[in-house]
C-alpha cells in the first residue's frame, strides 16, 4: 500500500478578489504531493502563485477549487505541523532568542525551565548555543534565519515550508545556510517546501523540483533529482540539470514578461 503523503495538493486553484471588479486567477488546477520527508523545491518566476500555494498548505489562506491535505487531513487552518519560515525572518524584536524560539512552546504550555532547556538545545544545534539572552537585533540577517529555523522546529512540524529564506543573504553565507538546512533536514524527519527563484539552490536541496508556469500558476514539470549529496556543480549531469532548468524558466519568464507588457498596453 502506498504510504500517506505528507502533503496532498488535488486539484487547487484560487482566485484572488472573486467577487471584485478584477478577480485574479493566481494558480490554476494544481496537483502533487509532497512525501514524508521529502524536500520539495517550487521554482517558477515571480508573480507564479508560489507564494500563494505556501499560504494556502499552511492554511492562512482558503482555496478557491481543490483540496489541500496533510497527512490525510484537509487543511481548514494553521496548525503547528506546518510551520512557516518567511523571506525575513519575523522574530519578535523584544524577546530573547532563547525566548524567541519557544514561544509557542509556552502557549502550548511548556514551563519555562523545560523551554530554556529545549531552547539550548535547538539553538546549539543551529550554532547559536551561546546565545540564549541575546535579542535579534544583535545578530546578522544569517542567524536571525537560523533562530527562525530553530523556532520552527521547537513544534517538531511534519511539514517545514520555507518562502525564499536565503534571498537577501550574501552568496557565501547562502551556501553555508544551504549546507546547514540539510543537515536539519537529515536528522528531523520533517518534508521541506521550499521556494526559491535560484536554479542552483534548487539543484543543492531537492529531492524533487516542481517547476511552475507563470501566472496562472501550473505544474509546468516535476523533476526528481537523484544526484549524490553534496552536489558538485561540474558535474555532467549536475549541468544538464541547470541547463534543462533554464530553459524551462526562460520560457515562462518570457511568457510572463510578454503578459504585463500586454495589460500594459
Ligand atoms: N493578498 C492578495 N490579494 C490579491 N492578489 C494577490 C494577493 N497575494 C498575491 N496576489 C497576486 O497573486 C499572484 C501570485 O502572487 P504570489 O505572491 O503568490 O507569487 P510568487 O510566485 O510568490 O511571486 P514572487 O516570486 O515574486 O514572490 C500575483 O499576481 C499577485 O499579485
Ligand atoms: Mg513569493
């Protein structure tokens, strides 16, 4: 019998504003799943609808058509099996890291003893163990994504989803960021969905590319990626890989393009 996804996306469509003036058709009858443990990698150029298909998986949106479900669950809401890292990482400025990280430990009503001992933990295995009672505004753009990696994983999600985490970081500490999310990701079980507009992000991370068409957002192709780990940019079919990808968002970018310089008209 075929195991359980861990994310099922049947069918999804949302239009923004329906009962506007000019409703919006963001995606378009979209369908894959994401497998226990998977780390799934969404590409497609801006304005695709990825975004959009996050906030829907994580339920801070409803879908227009189609259902969305979580270990056979249809998603009706937020739910801490889902957690949710944004481009900039969101930590509460007045907290402490350590506090940061288990906050929502203590609404689930963890006692501060036990979330400063969980807090260490998390925050050592993100590199920051010696941290605990600095506040974000002391750290660089790097490990503020960290401490919200960490915070994400105080609620031992199923699902991790990750919306362009590394887009504002230099390229150096993106590849160690890279390098460090995939050792979180061995040793936590939990599937990723990740965003990114980079090719050779996405061929560093997936398991599997899902590779959309531009507005409205579709499933242009699917491409799982069984290249070794650390994969090494000279390789020939590491290559092949980056060239196939950028043909296949050339198209849609163009096609993008083509499309606002048309409304434009
Ligand atoms: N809250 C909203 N209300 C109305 N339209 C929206 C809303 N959020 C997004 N849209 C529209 O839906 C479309 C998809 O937006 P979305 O942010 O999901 O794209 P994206 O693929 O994440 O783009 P990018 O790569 O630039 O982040 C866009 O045309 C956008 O203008
Ligand atoms: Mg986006």
């Amino acid at each position: 019998m075929a195991s359980v996804p861990a994310v099922l996306i049947d069918g999804v469509s949302k239009v923004w504003n329906p009962e506007g003036v000019a409703p919006l058709l963001a995606l378009d009858d979209l369908s894959f799943e994401v497998q226990r443990g998977e780390f799934v990698v969404l590409l497609g150029p801006s304005g695709c609808g990825k975004s959009t298909l996050l906030y829907m998986i994580a339920g801070l949106e409803s879908t227009s058509s189609g259902t969305i479900e979580c270990d056979a669950l249809p998603v009706t809401g937020p739910s801490s099996e889902r957690g949710m890292i944004f481009q900039e990482a969101s930590l509460y400025p007045w907290l402490t890291l350590a506090e940061n990280v288990t906050f929502g430990l203590g609404l689930r009503g963890m006692l501060a003893e036990k979330r400063r001992e969980v807090a260490g933990k998390l925050l050592r295995k993100v590199g920051l163990g010696d941290m605990l009672d600095k506040r974000p505004d002391e750290l660089s753009g790097g490990m503020r994504q960290r401490v919200a990696v960490a915070r994400a994983l105080a609620m031992q999600p199923m699902v991790l989803m990750m919306d362009e985490p590394f887009a504002a970081l230099d390229v150096q500490t993106r590849a160690k960021m890279q390098d460090f999310l995939l050792e979180i990701w061995r040793d936590s079980g939990a599937s990723v969905i990740l965003v990114t507009h980079s090719i050779e992000e996405a061929i560093a991370l997936a398991d599997r590319i899902v590779v959309f068409t531009s507005r409205p957002g579709r499933v242009k192709c699917n491409i799982q990626i069984d290249l070794p780990r650390p994969r090494n940019p000279r390789d020939p079919a590491y290559r092949l890989l980056q060239d196939q990808l950028a043909d296949l968002l050339a198209d849609e970018v163009d096609r993008a393009f083509a499309d606002q310089q048309s409304c434009k008209a």
